[in-house]
C-alpha cells in the first residue's frame, strides 16, 4: 500500500473517530496486514479493511438510519435492535460505494466483522480475528489468541466467537442467530480436525 493511501485513512478516522479507536483501526490495520501475509490473502486490501472496519462505530442513531436510507442497506430484524451491529451495515455499504468503490471483498469483511457469518471467505475471517487481537487489545489471554490466529485461523475465529458469546449471555443482551451458526460451523470443522 502507498504512503499516501495510509495517510488518507488515517485522516478519513481523525474526523470520525475518537483517538482510542483510530488508535484500534491502525492496530487492526496492521495486523489484518499480517494475518495476510501469514494466510496468503492480498495484505492491501485486509489493511484497507483494518482501517474502515469502525468507520461508523461513532454515528446517532439517526445518521445510521440515514445511511441505511441512502444506501438501500439491509439490516434484518436482530440487527435493528442492536444498536452495536448497526456501524458493520452503514460502513460496509459507505465503503463499498464511496470509499473502496464496488469491493465486494471488503464489502464482506466488514459487513460480517461484528457477528461473523456461516461460509466466511478468508479476507473476513482475518478482519475478525485482527478486530480481538490487535496490538492494543489487553484482555488476559490476548497472546494465546494471537498465537492461535497465526497457527490455526478457523480455530481463532471458533475461540473468539465463544469470548463473543459468553460475554453477550454474561450480560443477558440478545445474541445474533448468525454468530450462533457461524460458531457451530467452526465447532464442527474443529470436531473432524480431531477424528
Ligand atoms: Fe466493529
Ligand atoms: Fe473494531
């Protein structure tokens, strides 16, 4: 990637987002880079994915609609009630029509970034494990997880599918139908791994 293109985003994110989490897209950003490199997936656009992953994580309620609106956008009927999923809709299609125009790799990446989906393609699964591992993150097994995206991906996204589970039910929110196939998925690829 250009210089020039870094520079870009980090100025589109300077106007977007609060310090903490630009400070989070460029960690995503580079370890979405290595996740690639690691993988065999194209390292440019993972890091274009890092960076405008959380584009719209900071905008009202009405700017989401709005977005929606503009856009036609699709969110279904768990989405609509959970506020925290609404910026994967409204970025992904911001993206995908003005930013990183007609991506449909990126599109994906980041539309399934919050609640990961059944089927994700290679470039999702590494914007999902990059979003629980980056550098900033500190939770206390954060090296564990970091060692296993570099070791076995499917397994990562499995483990922080659960971490994402657990502390939905922890709180007693609703949890998203799609992480709940999207775990059992990885689950059984874990399950015929060990047969
Ligand atoms: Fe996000
Ligand atoms: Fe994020």
């Amino acid at each position: 990637m250009e210089s020039d293109e870094r520079v870009r985003w980090r100025r589109l994110l300077e106007k977007e987002l609060s310090s903490a989490r630009q400070i989070h897209s460029e960690g995503v950003a580079q370890c979405a880079r290595q996740l690639a490199k690691h993988w065999g997936a194209d390292p440019d656009k993972a890091e274009r994915a890092g960076w405008l992953h959380d584009l719209t994580k900071e905008k009202s309620k009405e700017e989401h609609f709005a977005l929606f609106e503009q856009f036609s956008a699709d969110p279904d009927e768990t989405e609509q009630q959970i506020p925290n999923l609404w910026h994967a809709v409204s970025g992904a299609w911001l993206v995908f029509r003005c930013l990183v125009p007609n991506d449909l790799e990126i599109f994906s990446a980041i539309r399934w970034h919050t609640t990961g989906c059944p089927g994700m393609t290679l470039l999702d699964k590494i914007l999902y494990a990059a979003d629980f591992i980056e550098p900033n993150r500190n939770y206390f097994d954060v090296e564990f997880y970091r060692r296993e995206a570099f070791r076995d991906l499917d397994n990562a996204l499995r483990l922080g599918m659960r971490w994402n589970l657990l502390s939905l039910l922890e709180k007693q929110v609703p949890v998203h139908p799609r992480t709940v196939e999207a775990y059992n998925e990885q689950t059984r690829k874990q399950e015929r791994n060990l047969l």
